[in-house]
C-alpha cells in the first residue's frame, strides 16, 4: 500500500518530489459541468507560494498550475482532472549533508528505515513542495463546495497568539502572516526575523473556520466529520495536532458551558454557541466548521543539532539550504485546500446517501 490518494467519492492523488521537474495531483471523481480554469486555481497557489516575504524559504517558484484533462470549454467533464505544477527553482548541491546525515526532527531517518533508499534533494517526497498540489486540487474542490466559504488565519506564532478582540478578516491578506490582528503581525516579525537569524525556527497554530456547510455533511461513525478533517489536517507536512472546535479546551468546561443552546430560528434552529465546531455526531449542524492545527516548529535549522550518519556513527548536523522558518506560516492555504477537500467529498457522499 502506498497512501497517496485521498478521499471517497472526490478522490484526489498526488504525486511529484522537490526536486523533480514537476508535480501535481489527479482529482477523480469531480462532478461534469462544473466551471473550472486555471484562473480559478491560481489564486490558491499563489497564496501558497513560497519567496513572497523574507519570512518564508527564498526558493522562487512561479507555481504555475496547468490542468491537463478533465476539462473541456471551460467545464469539467467528469473525467480525471490532471494538475501540474513545474519546479523551476531547485538547488539540490545544498542537500549534500542531508544525504550523509539525518535531519532529527524530519523524515530523513524513518525514509531509509522504511523504504533504504531515499531522494534526498530538497526532501524528496518529504517535502511540503507536495502541498502545492493539494491547494490545486483544493481549488477543484471549491467549485463543488460553492456553497462553503473556507477562512484560514494564523492565530499563534512561537506561543504568542493573537487577540481575539482586533480580529479582523480584512488583515488577514495585508500581511505576510495570515494574520487578523495588526499588532500581533508586527510582533511576528520581530520573532520570526530573530529566529532566522539565530539560525532557529518557530512553530504556529493556524485556525479555519468553513461557513454556508448545511446541515446532515458526514457520517455518525466510522467516517465522522471530524474524524475525516483530522485525518487530512494530520496528513499536512509539520502538523502535530488538530482540534475540532474547542477541542482540549472543552475537557475543562462542565456540560452546560460546553453546551450549544438552541432556540427555534427564523430559517431551522438557532444556536446561541459553537463549542462543537459545527459538528455533533459526526455530521454538520449547519453552524461554521471550526478548527485549530498546530505546526511545529522547522526541523531543517543552521543550529547544530546532534544526529547520526547513515552509517550509524555520531555526528552533527546544521541544515544549509533555503528554508521556512516557520512552516504554519504558508500552512494556511494548505489547511484550507485540506477543509476543501475533505467537504467536496463529504457532500458527495452525503448526496450519494440521501439524494
Ligand atoms: C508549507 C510548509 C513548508 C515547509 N517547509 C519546510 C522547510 O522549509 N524545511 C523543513 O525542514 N521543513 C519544512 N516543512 C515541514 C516538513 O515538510 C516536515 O516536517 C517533514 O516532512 C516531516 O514530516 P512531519 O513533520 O509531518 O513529521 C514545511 C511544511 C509545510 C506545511
């Protein structure tokens, strides 16, 4: 088994390395007639993007996406839509220690031990280059889930989180951390341009929130919303843990406090809280899906760190090359693509259940 596909009814693979001359995804299973272009997808790369800010790796991509079937007059067909993205921008003469040593902390290690052999280039297939093609895929997923609008901000940087009070949507796109409050921004840079420098990384937590998600999205058991959100959330390069809303919060809070009251509406209930994040039982309840991710900080730093070479002796490792210095960053376009895409699927599957 080998694990690069996703998803149910809307099922997407991806494949590619970081180094290679491409990579992309497959989407299979889209619904025909939708209006799809690359125009449409673009938007979604080009937030993903790396080298845009001095706050994310310096390696310049266009991230140019090229859909190469499943798309015929500007719709789709219902065949395999096939996303290809070209690197343009590799450097792999800087991953010559990486292939002696392993980075602790990255995939290097579990990679020889799993498979013996391994592209180390850039991180091969370790590398979050493969979330470029999820955020295309994702913007496949948009146009089947047009009745959901998809948000996602960084909310904490190196345990300095935001206030909740200056949240303001409109920030979240006016500077180069995903961030909705102005003064946590400017602190940002700061920490995030001292850890840089120091040769160091810091980790993040990214919060999204998906509205316009009916009521009845998901499955009670085996397949809860939930369940699928944290699978593909967890799938995201650096994610160390996923909350649904409140998440561990909620193990502090007694039973009415955590309750979501529930009045009658003028259009189906009205409910007075969202400590559920949009999910009771594993299905929607028409409220916003909430979720929290936490990225953990870069492993590939200029800091020495103790390691072992692949032969199996002492040694050190300081890891050159260009790098994010806090990857959550440029995991908030990744975080929504993986929202969008888990409920393209879930409303298809929904639809393929209850008509
Ligand atoms: C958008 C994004 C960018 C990343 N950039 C880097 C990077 O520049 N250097 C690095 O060491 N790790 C980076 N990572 C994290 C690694 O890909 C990840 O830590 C590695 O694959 C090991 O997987 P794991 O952390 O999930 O265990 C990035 C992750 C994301 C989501």
């Amino acid at each position: 088994m080998s694990f690069n596909t996703f998803g149910r009814v809307f099922r997407f693979t991806t494949w590619g390395e970081s180094h290679g001359p491409a990579l992309g995804a497959v989407v299979d299973g889209c619904p025909p007639g939708l209006a799809l272009s690359e125009t449409d997808l673009q938007p979604f790369l080009d937030k993903r993007r790396p080298g845009t800010s001095r706050f994310t790796t310096q390696r310049q991509e266009p991230d140019q996406v090229r859909i190469l079937s499943g798309v015929f007059g500007g719709r789709t067909t219902g065949t395999p839509i096939s996303l290809m993205i070209e690197n343009v921008d590799q450097r792999s003469k800087d991953y010559s220690e990486v292939a002696l040593a392993y980075r602790p902390g990255h995939a290097d290690y579990a990679y020889d031990a799993k498979y013996g052999f391994r592209d180390y280039r850039g991180g091969g297939r370790s590398s979050a280059r493969e979330t470029a093609a999820r955020v295309a895929a994702g913007g496949v997923a948009r146009a089947v889930i047009h009745e959901v609008s998809i948000l996602a901000w960084v909310s904490e940087i190196g345990g300095d989180a935001i206030d909740p009070a200056r949240f303001d949507a409109a920030e979240i796109a006016r500077n180069p951390f995903f961030c909705p409050d102005p003064e946590a921004a400017k602190r940002w840079e700061k920490m995030v341009d001292e850890a840089r420098k120091a040769g160091s990384s810091l980790g993040a937590v990214i919060e999204c929130e998906a509205t316009g998600v009916p009521a009845g999205w998901g499955a009670p058991l085996y397949a809860k919303l939930d369940s699928e959100l944290a699978a593909a959330l967890m799938s995201i390069n650096a994610v160390k843990g996923v909350e649904i809303g409140d998440g561990f919060a909620a193990a502090k809070l007694r039973g009415e406090d955590n309750a979501d009251p529930m009045r009658p509406g003028m259009d189906g209930p009205e409910f007075l809280a969202n400590h559920a994040g949009g999910i009771a039982g594993g299905i929607s309840t028409g409220q916003p899906v909430r979720v929290r991710v936490a990225f953990k900080p870069t492993s590939s730093i200029l800091t020495p760190v103790e390691t072992i070479t692949r032969e199996g002796t002492a040694s050190e490792i300081m890891t050159k090359g260009r790098h994010d210095p806090c990857v959550g960053i440029r995991g908030a376009p990744v975080v929504e693509a993986m929202m969008a895409l888990v409920l393209a699927d879930q409303k298809l599957l929904h639809r393929a259940q209850c008509g």
